[in-house]
C-alpha cells in the first residue's frame, strides 16, 4: 500500500490549497449582488432617463454595459484583494517567489471568457445601433431608418451664436426660443445652423445631433413622459458657448396644441417676415430680420443673435 501511496502523486495537504476557487467563492457573491443592484436600483435612475425612447434605449445600453463591466472590475480587485493578503511578504522574508512558467487552464479561461464578453459587446453594440434608430439620429439628412405609427411632428432647430430657436412647419412655420413637444408623438428634428457649427443636445431626450451651417442632420425620438428638457451646445462655437443653454419641455398632447396654436397666432405677424421655411437657410438673409424680433423680446429668433445679457462684444 505504501507503493501505491507513492506513486499517486502528492496529496491534497502537499499540494496547498485551490487558490483559483477560493478567488472564485470570493468573487461570485460580490459579483451576482453587484449586477442585482445595477439592474434593479441604479439602473432606472441611470441618465439621460426614459424620457424618450431614444433616452430610454441609451439608459438600457449604460446599464447593460455597466452589468456586463462590474464583474470584470470585481473580479480583479478581488484578485489584488486576495494577492495581497495570502501572498504578501512577511517581515524578514527576503527570499524570491516560486518561479512560474504559466498555466494552460488559467490562459484558456482567461483568452475564452474575454473572447466571450468581446463579441457578445460587438453583437449587441451592432443590434443596438442598427435597430431602435438606424441612421436617423442625427447621422446626417438622408435617414436609412424612419419611425412608424403616423407622420411625426417636425421641429426645425436652428443654431445660432448664443441660441437656439424652433420652428414648426406644420403649424405655420413659426419660430420661437421655446421648444415645447406633445408627450407619446414620434418627434423629427431637423437640425440646422445659421453661422458656426453647433451640436444639439436635447440631454433629457437623449437626442444630440449637430447643427451645421447649409445641412438639415435629422435625429427621431419618441416622447414617452412629459417633464423638463434641458438644451445646451455641445460644440465650442464661440465666446459664448457656455451659455447657449436653453430649456424646453414635454407635455399633454391638448396642452401642446393649444401652446401651438396661440404661438401661431401671436407671431403670425413675425412669421410672415422670416423666410419661408426650408431645411436650409442662406444666413446672409437672416441676421436682418434679428432686430425686428428683439423688439419683440424674441432674441435669437431671426437670426444674428447677441442678448442684452453679453457685457462685451466678441
């Protein structure tokens, strides 16, 4: 028997302990209540939010990559968590580790579990991209994907240095500072600039689309709860950038028609000075009309935009 002991390799004792599964057994539970509270707690608190269905995908993208990131960072604190308590150097211990030359089944693992989250990222990256919008958010001016369920509301949104302006075709083309949206309606900016290029970013929404001079860059989103929207600039565009800031808002859809309807009537005298509505405008035309409308207390409204707010010229 004692032969045969000799020949059965060295024991469990000889061998030390699974340090792979003590790191595993470590790792899991952390790992497992790390997603549960990504998934259920901090995901629908993530930003932009599900005010839209744009917002609403880029809140399930973040959080999908989050769940898909935290075991992974988890995974290696706990490795240096665990190196550096069981493999440390005791006091007066000089000596040099044990060499190493590698372990197959660690680098198969290793290579197959990365190769695995890699692609599955790639897949799911690619469906994301493709199908909620394809290339209808804010990609350029000939979207590959449009929304269903009926015509959508159209809402220019014109860039201009330090503002943004709206106008509605479908209620008489008139333009206002205020962006105001029907909550459940299929909505279709048409971005544009008048001067420099600009980047819309409708943060609540999720929608950002640049906003270039002589371009219409269409972006679709689906309104899905009403609320406040904030718009700011994304793109350096002058002295004044920082402050190209506006608000908007999602309401009823009764709401929204009967703000639409008086805006209509109240510059109906306005409108018949601007420029009949196009996707592009020639800015050359436009900045003459800014003083009729900062008479009208609608700065930034027809164009060559510089509020009474700005203390010195650019």
């Amino acid at each position: 028997m004692a032969g045969v002991n000799d020949t059965a390799g060295p024991s469990a004792a000889a061998r030390g302990p699974r340090h792979g599964r003590r790191v595993f057994l470590l790792w899991l539970p952390l790992a497992l209540a790390a997603d549960l509270v990504i998934w259920f707690v901090w995901g629908p608190h993530l930003p932009p939010g599900a005010m839209s269905s744009s917002a609403a995908s880029q809140q399930t993208d973040i959080t999908v990559m989050s769940v898909m990131a935290a075991p992974v960072m988890l995974f290696v604190l706990v490795c240096a968590g665990y190196s550096m308590v069981v493999w440390r150097a005791r006091p007066g211990d000089a000596s040099d580790g044990p060499p190493i030359h590698g372990n197959t089944k660690v680098s198969v693992t290793w290579f197959v579990t990365t190769s695995v989250i890699v692609v599955a990222l790639f897949i799911y990256g690619l469906v994301e991209l493709i199908v909620p919008a394809g290339a209808g958010a804010g990609e350029g001016n000939t979207p590959l994907w449009r929304p269903g369920g009926g015509t959508p509301l159209q809402v220019q949104v014109i860039g201009q240095q330090w503002r943004w302006t709206y106008r509605y075709p479908q209620f008489g083309g008139f333009q206002t500072p205020a962006l105001v949206l029907p909550v459940g309606e299929n909505i279709q900016f048409n971005v544009t600039s008048l001067d420099v290029i600009h980047s819309f970013w409708a943060i609540q929404l999720g929608v950002k689309a640049d906003a270039n001079p002589d371009v219409n860059n269409v972006a679709f989103t689906r309104t899905l709860r009403t609320g406040a929207v904030t718009v700011r600039c994304a793109e350096l565009c002058g002295l004044w950038h920082a402050d190209m800031t506006t608000a908007g808002e999602v309401v009823p859809k009764s709401r929204f028609l009967t703000w639409a309807n008086a805006t209509r009537v109240q510059l109906a005298a306005l409108t018949r000075e601007l420029p009949p509505y196009a996707l592009t405008y020639d800015p050359n035309q436009v900045p003459q009309l800014g003083k009729a409308f900062h008479q009208a207390g609608l700065f930034g409204a027809g164009g060559g935009y510089y509020g009474p707010q700005y203390p010195a010229q650019p």
